[in-house]
C-alpha cells in the first residue's frame, strides 16, 4: 500500500485524479459549470513542480487520459455499443486514444514547462493556455469538444462568446486556473503576494460576466414578424435493428407515416409555418429512386408536402458521379424539390473512412461504417412562407454543428436562423454525449447571434434564441413536437462574424513569435526604444510639451471612439460621408498639429542645447508610419477598387472609359481615404488592447512586461498587416 501511494505522490497521479474528479463535475452542467475555473488548479500545482521536459510530457499524457476518462466516457460507452466491443471495450479504445482526441493537453505541457524555464511563470502560463487554444484550433478534435462549453448554462458568461468563441471562453479558463496556481505558489510569502493573483484570477469572469449582462440589458429582437417551425422527433431510432426484424419497406413506411401524422399535427393544429425532420429521416435518396417502390415514396412525400402547404425540410440522401451524400432537402409545397445541402463535417469511421484505412479488415471489423462523401461547406436556403415572406435560413447536419466556421460563413451570406437536424440516437446509451452536443450546438446561436432550431430523432430537441436560452424542447427518449416561434432578422455585428474564429489563431501568432525570441532567429530591440507598432506614431522627444500631449490623447480617444462606433452601431456604417469628416476634423488635423508642434519644440530645444539625443527612429520597416499608413492603405484601397470597377463598370478602367479621369480619380480618392481611416482606426483598437495588457502585466510582473512588450509590438503588426487583407479576402 506504501509503495502505491509513494508512487501517486511521485507521479503526481493524486493531483491528476482530484483534478478529474472536479473535471467530472464540471461536465455535468447547471450548477456545477464553477468548477471549471478551479478544475486544473491541482494538476498545475503539481506540473509547478516537474523539473524535466519528460516529466512534463508524462503529466501531459496522464491527464489526457484522465480528461477523456472523466468527461468523455459516454464517448466509450458509445464506441462499444457501435462497434459491438461492449463498454469495457469502447472505455479502452477511448482512453487509448486519449492523446489523439485531447492532444492539446501534451502540448500545453511542454510549452508551458519550456516557457516557463526561459521566460518565468507569468509568460509560461500564457503560452501554455495559447499552446491549448491554439492546437484545439489547428487540430480536428473528433468530437470540437473544449473546456469553453461547459460554461454553456452560464448565462452571463456564455455571451462572451459572440467575442472569441468558445474558445476564448476556454482562455479565460485557462488563464484564472493559472492565476489560482500562482496564489497557490506565493501562499506563504504574504497576504499581498497570494492576494493580487487572486484578483486576476477573477478578474477575466468578472469582465466577461459584465459584458453578458450589458448583453442581456440592451439586446432588443430584430423587428418583424417571428418564424413558427415545428420540429418532429418521432423517437424512432436504430433502422438497422428494424430492419432486420421488419424488413426495409416496413421500416421506411412506419417511419414516413410517423413523420407525416406528426407534421399534420404541427401545421393544421398548432400552426406551423415550416417543418423539420431530423437527419436521414428518410433512409434513402429523395428524387433519385433506386427502385419503383422509391418513386413511390418520393411522390408520397412530395404530395404529403404540397397538401400540407408549408416548407419542408428533411434529412435524406442525395448522390451524383462523385457519390453519396448525407443531405438536406428542401421541400416547397407549389414547387417541389428545391434543393439539396450537403453535410460538411462526416464522422470518422462511421460517415467517411479514408483510403488509405479501407479495407478488408475495416469492413469486417466495421461492417456498418459509410463511405459518403463531404459537402462544399455553408449554403443559405431561402423558407417561403405561406403569407409570402421568404425566410433565408442555414441549415446543418450533425456533426457540422461543433464547426464555428460553417455558422459563421452561414451568418455572413445572409442567413436569419440556423437549422440543425442530427441523429444522437446512438447517445441512448450515454445521455450525457447527447447533452454535451446540444450545448456546443448552443454556442453557434451565440456566436452568430442568430435563433436555432435543432431537431434529433430521439432527443434533445430544441429551440435557442440569439442568448443561447431554451425556448421550447423535447427529453431524450421521447416522441415530441417541438413547436416555437422565434424572431428573425439579419445577424447584428459581432466579433465573431467580423473576425471569424480567431482566436485559435491569435494564439499561434503569439506562440510563433515567442518561438522566434526564444530561438534569437529575430533582432529584438529594447522594449524603451521600440516604438508603437499599431498606434499613430507620436513624435520622439524628450518631454513632449503638455499641449502636443493633449492633442494626442484626442487623437486616440477619437480614434477609439470611431472604431467602437463602427462595430457596435449598425446603423452608423453606411454615413461614410459623416465618418470620413469626423475622422478628418478630429484625427488628421491634430496629428497633424501635434507633428508640427513637437518639430518645432524640438527645433527649439536642440538650437538650445546640443546634448539632446537625436529623435529615435522606428527599426522595422514595416512599422514606419509611411508603411503602415501611407502603402497599406494604398495597397487595400487599390485591391478593393479595382473590384469595385469590375463589379460596376465591367472592368478594372471601366469608370475612366464611361465617366473620365476625373470621375475614376476621384473615386479612387475616396477608396483610399475610407481605407486610411480604417487602417488607423484598427490601429487604435489594437494599440488599446495592447496597452491594456502590458498596464495589467505591470501590475503583476513588471519586468516581465517590459519584456513582453516587444514581442506585443510585433504581433500587433502582424494583426494589422495580417488581418486587413484576410478581412477584405473574406468579404470578397
């Protein structure tokens, strides 16, 4: 007993499980969704003190093991139920695997430990939770599992995600977990010493838990009439199993007879505009018949569809010369058969199998694994409502629902409600799997800020405005109609919709240039003598005079203004004209001021003492603000303008021929100024962010700050060269 409980303590195996155990909590969702800001504190305390890259590596690879163990053991329920291995078996598979479904955590491990020992703890704690973020990103997780999501019964906190997903919810985590490790660490130098890190550790659920109830205080629905969808969860599951007892046609007849008394239900009683069927639903391809009985039932259902007078949207299959596909129908009452979506994210070893597995031992090991193929990604589809309003609606099947890109590209091509139709009838045996899937579902309303309909065949079944709440749903194992009405409209601006998922990104920026600094493959100027890399430059002097100084905190200040103004106010976009005159009145002209009198002051000083040091210059080329202001925005300006005459004129001197020069100068003038003032109001969003970490790592550490703020310097510059482009390449 002894030599176990040496070996617990040694290996760190005690921390590990504790921290498992309140993982396990964590997981179960209303009540307990706390835990997740204290889960890891016992494991980071013991990863404090391992002293080797291996050691590192080792706690890596246990706690993987003990995440899928502790949040994921319905997912090895389920795998022994799919695979016929019993759930012995699946938990084994599971915990095997663990490093290729949970790698974040090996990696976390030792780009913490490596940073920590080069850099101390403060950025070792920040690289550690960008390695985390960063690799669930890059990697495709099965399941898009993060710890984020249980924070999905937080009603406050979940509204953070419309900022950086679920994944920034899982930084902010990720982060106060550190920060309860580092009080941990000074707990015995001082009530000042444990106290500050504790403030910081509640510091980022505070903020968050503010910025949700500003959320719920000013969020007002879209105006116009609601949506009424009814949702059919007929609690039919397991077709494979009837069809061996029933045989195939009386399978698909009792499962279409089931659909249709339930959606006469929905539209005749309980007046339904629209209705949804879930996934497959329909086991076979819909107007591609595969035999006479097929062409049969096609016609059925599209006569069943046209009686109803409503629109249809049901799961089934579809196939062509590249294959078949898991698919989406839309169904219109006067019209027919509108189209197909085609699901996107297949599940591996059940939906898809790549070539290189296939095979004769797959097949008899996997006898029921499909072979469809993907779908092209996000495609709007237009509701047409019987009053005559058309409805442009995104729908996704599954598994698409994990992937915040698909909702985000949905959103930007004008989608006003998601539609989510999936199977989580294999979740019967592990309810908890089905729980886990609704509330990462839930996350794409949020992010999207657009209402949700899902419907499953056997649970849960439900209805999510643009806060993530449950307007209407259904249990797990029961026949329901799940009938709501929801408001519609286009999706109001959010971070998310303007910058996709980006934090996962970010964090690799970040990670890429802390590499470089580590490995002294960049020249890193002092962190005095960098200079501001995002903000509109001040000029180098000695003592600025105060009035010099005033004119650029309003240079600032506006320039913050105006950005905010543009991201918050919808209405506020399209006044061009207005923006391009406050931009110029109360940015260009004091700086331009503030330029001219720091020359002159420093002409003065240096007529009057000849040991002031010269004006210190920017090292970077790319942070001269000729670069940054005068070619960059001249670069985008010329791309977008040249578009722009494509677009209207047929061509890139389509204007010049149709109007003149003058005309096509003057409009190029415009584009280069409204781009301009983009480019500097960006800056000034970056240049706050920036100061604002730097000012809160100063309170902490400040020679750690200082150290830092080169390497912040740098990715803002990458931000802004970076991310502009991408910005106008995704909106093109």
């Amino acid at each position: 007993m002894k030599p176990a409980l040496a070996f617990c303590l040694r290996s760190g195996l005690g921390h590990i499980v504790l921290s498992g155990v309140l993982l396990a909590l964590y997981a179960q969702g209303p009540g307990l969704w706390g835990l997740g800001v204290v889960a890891l504190l016992p494991w980071l305390i013991h990863l404090n003190q391992t002293h080797s890259l291996r050691g590192a590596l080792l706690q890596g690879w246990l706690f993987s093991v003990l995440l899928c163990a502790a949040c994921l053991s319905w997912f090895g329920v389920a795998i022994g139920h799919y695979t016929q291995w019993g759930s012995a078996g699946g938990l084994l598979a599971l915990l095997l695997a663990a490093p290729l479904l949970q790698p974040q955590v090996l990696v976390f491990a030792l780009v913490r430990h490596s940073v920590r020992q080069r850099h101390g703890a403060a950025l070792g704690a920040w690289a550690g939770a960008a390695a985390w973020v960063g690799t669930e990103w890059a990697w495709p997780k099965l399941l898009g599992d993060t710890l984020g999501h249980g924070l999905a019964p937080a009603l406050l906190l979940r509204q953070a995600a419309d900022l950086g997903g679920a994944a920034g919810l899982t930084l902010m985590l990720l982060l106060s977990n550190e920060a309860l490790a580092a009080a941990w660490a000074q707990r015995k130098a001082g009530v000042a010493q444990w106290l500050k890190p504790l403030g910081w550790a509640a510091l980022g659920p505070a903020v968050l838990s503010a910025y949700g109830a500003v959320v719920l205080m000013t969020w007002a629905p879209p105006p116009g009439p609601p949506l009424r969808l009814a949702l059919v969860q007929t609690n039919i599951t397991d077709y494979e199993a009837l069809r061996e007892q029933h045989g195939s046609y009386a399978v698909v007849r009792q499962v279409l007879e089931t659909h249709f008394a339930m959606s006469y239900d929905a539209v005749e009683r309980q007046g339904a505009q629209a209705v949804v069927w879930t996934e497959t639903a329909y086991p076979t391809t819909l107007g591609q018949a595969k035999s006479e009985v097929g062409a049969e039932l096609d016609q059925e259902i599209l006569a069943t569809i046209q009686a109803a007078g409503v629109p249809f949207v049901l799961g089934t299959y579809e196939r062509d010369e590249q294959g078949e596909f898991n698919a989406a129908a839309f169904v219109n009452p006067d019209t027919g058969l509108l189209g197909f979506y085609r699901k996107t994210r297949l599940f591996f070893l059940t939906e898809t199998v790549p070539a290189w597995a296939d095979g004769p031992l797959l097949q008899r090991w996997l006898p029921w694994a499909g072979r469809w193929q993907p779908g092209s990604g996000a495609r709007v589809f237009p509701l047409r409502l019987k009053d005559g309003r058309e409805v442009p609606v995104l729908p996704m099947i599954c598994l698409d629902d994990v992937d915040t890109g698909l909702a985000v590209q949905g959103a930007r091509q004008g989608a006003q409600a998601l539609l989510t139709l999936s199977n989580d009838s294999w979740f019967k045996h592990a309810p908890q799997g089905a729980k886990l899937h609704q509330a990462v579902a839930l996350f794409r309303s949020i992010e999207t800020r657009l209402p949700q309909f899902r419907v499953t065949p056997s649970g849960y079944s439900a209805v999510f405005d643009p806060l993530g709440r449950v307007v209407a749903s259904a249990g797990l194992g029961e026949r329901a109609l799940v009938v709501a009405e929801v408001p519609v409209g286009p999706a109001p601006p959010t971070l998310m919709l303007a910058w996709g998922d980006w934090v996962g990104g970010v964090c690799w920026a970040f990670l890429g240039l802390l590499g470089l600094k580590t490995w002294r493959r960049w020249v890193w100027p002092a962190a005095s003598a960098q200079p501001p890399a995002v903000s509109w430059p001040a000029p180098a002097m000695a003592t600025p005079p105060l009035a010099v100084r005033g004119l650029q905190v309003l240079v600032g200040a506006t320039a913050l203004a105006l950005a905010l103004a543009w991201l918050l106010l919808p209405t506020w976009r399209p006044q061009a004209s207005l923006q391009l005159k406050l931009f110029a009145a109360l940015v260009v002209l004091p700086q331009l001021c503030a330029w001219g009198w720091a020359w002159a002051a420093r002409r003065s000083l240096r007529a009057a003492s000849s040991a002031l040091p010269p004006a210190a210059k920017p090292t970077l080329f790319w942070a001269h603000p000729a670069c940054k202001f005068g070619l960059l925005p001249l670069a985008l300006a010329g791309v977008a303008f040249r578009l722009h005459q494509h677009i209207v004129f047929g061509g890139t001197w389509g204007e010049w021929q149709s109007l003149g020069a003058e005309a096509y100068l003057r409009g190029f003038a415009l584009w280069w100024a409204m781009w301009l003032m983009g480019v500097v109001l960006c800056a000034a969003v970056l240049r706050a962010g920036l100061e604002g970490v730097i000012a809160l790592l100063r309170q902490v550490q400040p020679d750690t700050a200082a150290r830092l703020r080169p390497l912040l310097e740098r990715l803002g510059l990458l931000l802004l060269y970076a991310g502009l482009p991408l910005w106008l390449w995704f909106r093109t």
